[in-house]
C-alpha cells in the first residue's frame, strides 16, 4: 500500500510534468531552462516531502524555509548563490501562478515573496583599440585564419550570443542588405544589421575558406570546424581565446565580451536604449539599462582623465 509521502511525491512530480509541458508547448522556453526549473521544483518536492506537505498546501513561510535553507547551506552542501536563489524563487512563483490558473490551488503563496536583491557586476568590454586588435589577430590567409577573422566580425559587428553564432546558416547572412537572422533564448527569431567590415570579411571566408573547410554539401551552418561540421560551443571559446592571447586580452576576454563590447559601443555612440535592446534580444528593457550605466561609467573615466579641472 502506498504511503502517504509516496502518494504526495508522486502527485508533486505530476503538477511539475504539466508545468513543464505548459512551458515547453505554450511559451515556447529553451531547453537549459527546463531543464532548471525541472531540477528545481524536485528539489523543492524533496523539501516538502520531509516536512510531510503538498504544494497544494505549502504557504508562503514554508517557501521561504525553503530558500532560507538553500541560502544557509544545509545536508553538507555550501550556501547556494544569490544567483541560484533568485532563479530559484522566480521558478517557484512562476509554478505557482500556473498552479492557480489552473485551478489546483485557490491563492498564490509566492505573491508576497520576496527574493534577496541580486548585485550586477558590470560586464568587460573592449576599447575601439582593443576590439581592432582582436579582429586582426586571425592574420593569416588559410581557411581557418578567414573563418575565424569572419566570425569575429560578425560577433562584433552583431552582438550575438555564442550560441547564435555557431548556429548561424549561410541563409541567414543576406550580404546585399547587410541584416543577420538570429536566433536567440527561446529560438527568438531577429533581425540585426551587420556592417561593411563584418559583411567583407564573410564575403572572404565564403569565397577562399569556408569552400575548403567544408566536406559535405548539404552542411547549412555558416561557422564550421575543421572536420567541416558546425563549430560546437568549446570550439568556439577556444577560437575566441586564442586570438585573444595574440591581441595580449587574455585576461578579460571570452565570447560574450564581444555582446557587451557591442552594446555600450552602440550606447555611446548614441544610439537608443531601444534599437539596442532589438539588436540584444532582450525581452526586458532593464536588461539592456546595464550597459548604459557602463557607456556613463566609461564617459566618467574618460573625462576625469582629460579634464584639466577635473581633479585637484
């Protein structure tokens, strides 16, 4: 006969299978972040279970247990991060705002809740002098220096995430008139102009690099590796740390910087907030705020360097 904490584990991991088809089929949520907030609510179940409670009747003092708990550390395990903690606590307000629209609880339990506020560490970027240092590294003329010197550019030029890069096709490049389809969180499709330098160098690559790289035909990716397959994610990196090494960035270089170096570029150049965040992709304006913060951090150093009076 079943007991009853059986009874309520298996009952819990019903309600997170529906959540998680909801968010899958309905608002269309990428992979990694199913695959989170599966980890989560079990987690959560495991919590419920050894203090004998459903979901259905857990309240707001109980989440917040939960979350104490993680951020104190507990069953031999370190203090969870307040970066862990805050997704955590969005996951469980988002499970449970589907669990009242369905019916299965009367009242929100996470309405009140309140996550520890998260610091923003300002990102890295390049100057305009490092940036042109990195993207003439690759200064060779073999298929692997034109790949890498394209997918640079592009990466500049563009803002992409790593993942959009390396999943770009050669059909979503339209030269003539200099827009990129990305294909972002969520598989977001956007549109994002790309440059004249970026556009030649892909011009270049597509002509004497790619044609050599490539060994089967029907291969769609733009980016591909030297076995002519699409460049994976450590590929990527190790590209992208390379010629970082060459240009002497190292030490605070990876492929995203090449996304933050694109936004507070744009910013302070003076372009909108809001064509930025088009180009990023965010869903969120307040995303996108971060590098305007940056682009006054950055007028800040410049002008206390150059003013005469700047300074006693």
């Amino acid at each position: 006969m079943a007991t009853v904490s059986s009874l309520q584990s298996a009952n819990h991991t019903k309600l997170v299978l529906d959540f998680l088809a909801y968010l899958e089929f309905e608002r269309g949520l990428a992979r990694n972040t199913l695959d989170a907030y599966r980890t989560d609510l079990l987690q959560f179940g495991q919590f419920l279970d050894a203090h004998d409670a459903a979901a259905q009747g857990a309240d707001g003092p109980l989440i917040s247990e939960f979350l104490t708990g993680l951020a104190d550390g507990h069953d031999g395990r370190p203090p969870a991060s307040t970066a862990t903690i805050h997704r955590k606590t969005a996951c469980l307000r988002s499970f449970y705002r589907h669990l009242r629209r369905e019916g299965v609880v009367s009242d929100d339990p996470t309405a009140t809740l309140s996550a520890p506020r998260r610091g923003r560490k300002l990102p890295r970027v390049l100057t305009r002098g490092e940036v042109t240092r990195l993207l003439a590294a690759p200064a060779g003329d073999d298929p692997a220096s034109l790949r890498d010197r394209a997918l640079l550019e592009v990466m500049y030029a563009c803002g992409l995430r790593a993942s959009e890069a390396i999943g770009l096709e050669i059909a979503d490049v339209d030269l003539e008139q200099q827009i990129v389809k990305a294909r972002g969180k969520g598989s977001k499709e956007r549109i994002v102009p790309i440059g004249s330098s970026a556009t030649a160098a892909v011009r270049v690559y597509l002509a004497g690099g790619r044609p050599a790289l490539v060994h089967a035909s029907n291969e769609a990716h733009l980016f591909v590796n030297y076995r002519g397959g699409s460049l994976t994610r450590q590929g990527l990196y190790k590209i992208v740390r390379r010629h970082a090494q060459t240009a002497g960035l190292a030490d605070r270089m990876s492929p995203h910087t090449l996304r933050h170096t694109f936004a507070t570029h744009l910013l302070a150049g003076g372009c909108d907030l809001r064509a930025v965040q088009e180009m990023l992709g965010h869903a969120d304006v307040a995303t996108t705020q971060l590098y305007t913060h940056l682009s006054s951090e950055r007028l800040k150093d410049v002008y206390f360097k150059a003013h005469p009076r700047a300074t006693a």
